[in-house]
C-alpha cells in the first residue's frame, strides 16, 4: 500500500480522487493512501456480493457500490470499502452532476471489507473501527481463506453486537429480507 508523508486538505484530497482515474485514493488521517489492486479472489468476490445484493434489492431504494463510494467520516478521513450499500436517496439527486463526487457522510446500512493480504491489516485496524463511529448500521468482514464472515450489527443504544459465520446463509438485518449464501460466495 502507497502512502504520501506529507497531509492534503480535503479539498486536495477531494480533487486528487476525483481527476486522478487510475489510483484509488483514500485518506487516512489527512494522508493519501493508495488502495492498491487486489487478487482475483478478492476481486470475484466483491463484484459477485454486489450483483447477489443488489438483485434482492428495490433499486429505487438501494444502490450497491463495488470499490467506489467514499465513506467520509471527518475531513481527514475518507475510505472507499469493498461493496457498499447506500439509500439511493442520497445517489439520485447528484446523478445529473457530471462533478458530483461518490462521498458519503451518513451512516450508510451495509459496510462490507473482504481481507486481502495487502489491505488486511489496514482495513481492520483504520477502517472497521471508524465505520463504527461513523454508524452506518452494518459492518462486515470477510476473510475468504478461513472462511469466515464477521457482522457488527448497530443496535439502538448504539452498541454494536458481533456475529460470526463460516458458512450457510447470512442475514442483512439492515436490509429488508437481504441473505447473503455466504457458501455460494466462496465457491463463486
């Protein structure tokens, strides 16, 4: 993973991620962090869980995003996760903006990070926690090679209560009548 030393604004940062097509930049604490390519595995996964959520999802109301939406949480910190699920009431109105930027500062209903070795690290020690704090209602954790899949699920104290999987089908309890077969995702 590439990291610059020197802090940007948001401002830069918002500019850098918007023109630059080639790179997909994060900002982790004022500093540019370049989310580097992924494997195959990782990659099948993420675009495989996008289309399996979306398909169970009323596109007017949800929009699933793979490896794109930044998640803002302050002005020094926005992460792009593996899939997003975002109320296509903050989407629709920017959708005729040809310089509307993908960013998202309310908590959002699914969070999804799927482990890589590059990333691994990184997601779970920076971006988990802040996906916490931002709220967004369900988080997830996928690690392919044990297989497992972590939930955090918000609760109305603003708790959040974990469950884990390592295989079958999984709830989105975010989401109305959404399962994930997390068995099938595995296997592709």
């Amino acid at each position: 993973m590439a990291t610059t030393t020197t802090t940007v604004s948001e401002q830069e940062y918002r500019e850098l991620a918007f023109n630059d097509y080639q790179t997909k930049w994060e900002l982790w604490d004022g500093v540019l962090v370049e989310k580097p390519g992924m494997s195959v595995l990782h990659d099948d996964m993420a675009t495989y869980l996008g289309f399996l959520l979306q398909s169970q999802l009323d596109r007017s109301e949800f929009r699933v995003n793979v490896q794109s939406a930044k998640l803002r949480y302050t002005a020094r910190n926005y992460f792009i996760p593996d899939v997003a699920v975002v109320a296509a009431s903050l989407v629709l109105p920017r959708r005729g903006d040809p310089t509307a930027f993908n960013d998202y500062s309310a908590p959002i209903p699914l969070v999804v990070e799927i482990w890589s070795r590059t990333t691994g690290d990184y997601d779970f020690a920076a971006k988990l926690p802040v996906y916490r704090r931002r709220g967004d209602r369900e988080i997830m954790y996928i690690q392919p090679y044990e297989p497992t899949l972590a939930a955090w699920r918000r609760q109305p104290d603003g708790t959040y209560v974990e469950e884990l999987y390592r295989g079958g089908i999984v709830p989105v309890l975010s989401l109305p009548s959404v399962t994930i077969d997390f068995d099938a995702l595995l296997v592709g």
